[in-house]
C-alpha cells in the first residue's frame, strides 16, 4: 500500500445492502509518502498456508519499506448510509429504492414512523426534540441532535438484525427496532473529518460487517475471523428456535454453541453483574490476528480508551483481546495485553 490513490469510490463485489443501521465502519490511516496518483499495484498471491523447500515468499512492493503504521479505527453502531449516505457519486440513499420504504411486521406499509424514544429511561418516553411522527424515510438527524449530542440507544442483536434485513428487502428496521423512527436518521458526515479524508483518498461504500447483530461478534470478527463458543452456557442465555427457525426466545448463545449476542468476558473488567463466573464466557483459544503479528516479529498494539477506568469498575469497555487465553489475568502475557489494550 505504498501508492496513492486517486479520489475516488472504491466498490467492493458485495450487493448493497441499503439502510444497515449496525455497520462496523473501518477507517484505515496509513503513512503514504509516495507522492502524486497513480494506480495501486497488482495485488500479490497470497502465499501458501504450507510452504514447500522450493516455495519463495513473495517480495514486498517497492516502497512497501517506507510504511511505518497501520492504524485501524473501529467505529460501532453506524451503517453507511447514517454517515456518508450523501456522500457524492457513494452507493447511498439516493439508491435505496425501495429498501427505503418500511413496513410493520405483518409487511404492512407504515403510514408514517413511530416515535423516536429515550431508551435509557426506566420506561421507554418520547423524545420531545423529535416530532410525533415523521415520514417513512431517512431524515437529518441534525435538525433535532447536534452530533456531539446523545440519543436513545437502538437493539441491535444476532436474530432481529436478520429479521430487520428481511430477506434482503431491508424493510422491517423500523419494524424490530425498540426505539420507533430513530433507525432511520442520519448525519451527512461528508464534510467530518474521515469523510473530508476519504475525500481525499479511498471510501469503500460497499464494506459490510462481517457478522449479524452487535458490536462483540464484529470484535471477534476483525481480530480472529472467528465467532466464539459457549457448548455448555447456562440453559437461560441460550436461545431458542421453533421448527421453521424462527427464535422464539431471545439468548447471547445460539442452540449449536456460538457465542452471537453480547457477552461478558471471564477476565476483567466485566459489569458488577456478572460476578457469577458461570455466566461469563469461557476464555477461547482461536489464533487471533495478535498472535500471527507477534510470530512474524511485528508489534502491535489493541488501544481502549476506557482501559483504565474499567479495570477502577467505572466503566466496562468491549475489549476483544481480554477475551482470549492468552490475554487473561494471570497469565504471563497480562502486562503486555493491558498495553494493548491502551495502558
């Protein structure tokens, strides 16, 4: 990656997938420091997982010497459209289509978006900075939040993302929400500060989360391509499915064993409400993407700002690493993954 491109929309082969509203959104910064716009090199084959006595790794591009960092930035809880929906000639809003139009979960067309609600209230209230109701398409949020201001939080779990995509048709989100219009706002971040840098350089309009529901399992997913297991978790966090495969009951851990909703991990920090080692999940063993860096020789680092106050039971932040055996407390790795963690 020692070649700068020219602005432009980078489109993946994936289809869109219209108004995701829990998207993992990677931002990757990278020192470039060849100058001018040029096309990217060819892509080298990836080298075999079994090297042969006659195979020969495949030599760095030129330049590939100069990159000193690569630092991945890990936003939660936007889709693309919520963000860079305007963002011009992006596969945004203005191609939703149909995907825009919502309907209840009989497939009844709704006639207009119900409330927005503040969630973190004991009982769900309107948010009175929003009006009653609003029509059934994508609004600025801006006209009733700033965007350094809060709003109710919105479900975002392993099952009802699925029913939300309704098979493609992307018309019940509004439908599985538990916080009525708000999963159809959005902010134009065209013009904030990773949208005047894509501006600049390269914005993927097609890049997708890699796992359905929240931000734990697309954690796992960045570091390890992998989703954690739990074969013997408490019957009560396990959820249920009638014969066609529709859940009947809600769970952080799937009938077959997969870890899919969020979890506590047995290793510090977890919420005072875990204190029950039983209902925390066991540590996993999967190789993660720690673990290949540091076999080559490469340093890294896993940076979370809530660190510290978490491990003070001030906050408990979604750290994937502390979830893994080879990060836990104890072992002989601990100092070094508290720093990757960003202490």
């Amino acid at each position: 990656m020692n070649w700068k491109p020219c602005p432009h929309v980078y489109r993946t082969s994936l289809a869109h997938a219209g108004r995701q509203f829990i998207v993992g959104l990677l931002a990757a910064l990278v020192s470039l420091l060849v100058a001018g716009c040029q096309q990217p090199p060819p892509t080298p084959p990836l080298p075999p997982t079994t090297q042969t006595p006659s195979a020969t790794p495949p030599a760095a591009g030129p330049g590939a010497g100069k990159i000193k960092y690569v630092i991945v930035v890990y936003l939660e809880n936007w889709s693309f459209d919520g963000l860079y929906g305007g963002f011009p000639g992006a596969n945004g809003i203005a191609g939703a289509g149909e995907a825009a139009k919502q309907v209840d979960k009989l497939g009844k067309p709704l006639a207009a978006l119900p409330p927005v609600l503040i969630s973190a209230s004991p009982l769900p209230v309107r948010d009175a900075r929003f009006p009653r109701e609003l029509p059934v398409a994508p609004y600025d949020l801006a006209e009733y939040v700033p965007p350094d201001g809060r709003t109710g939080d919105m479900i975002h779990r392993f099952y009802q993302e699925q029913y939300q995509i309704d098979g493609g048709k992307m018309d019940k989100f509004v439908a599985w929400s538990d916080n009525g219009g708000l999963v159809m706002s959005r902010y134009n971040a065209t013009n904030y500060p990773e949208g005047t840098l894509a501006q600049e350089y390269t914005l993927a309009d097609n890049f997708f989360h890699a796992a359905f529901g929240g931000s734990m399992l697309n954690h796992f997913w960045l570091i390890c391509a992998c989703t954690p297991v739990w074969p013997d978790a408490p019957p009560d966090m396990v959820a249920a499915l009638d014969a066609s495969g529709v859940m009947v009951k809600d769970g952080n851990v799937a009938p077959d064993g997969y870890v899919i909703n969020n979890t506590p991990s047995f290793s510090r920090p977890y919420p005072a409400s875990s204190a029950d080692p039983s209902r925390r999940m066991p540590l996993q063993t999967l190789p993660t993407i720690g673990e290949r860096l540091s076999e080559k020789g490469i340093s890294w680092a896993w940076f979370s700002g809530s660190w510290t106050d978490a491990l003070a039971g001030n906050a408990v932040p979604l750290v994937p690493f502390n979830y893994f055996a080879n990060y836990a407390e104890g072992t002989g790795a601990e100092r070094a993954s508290q720093r990757h963690h960003g202490i």
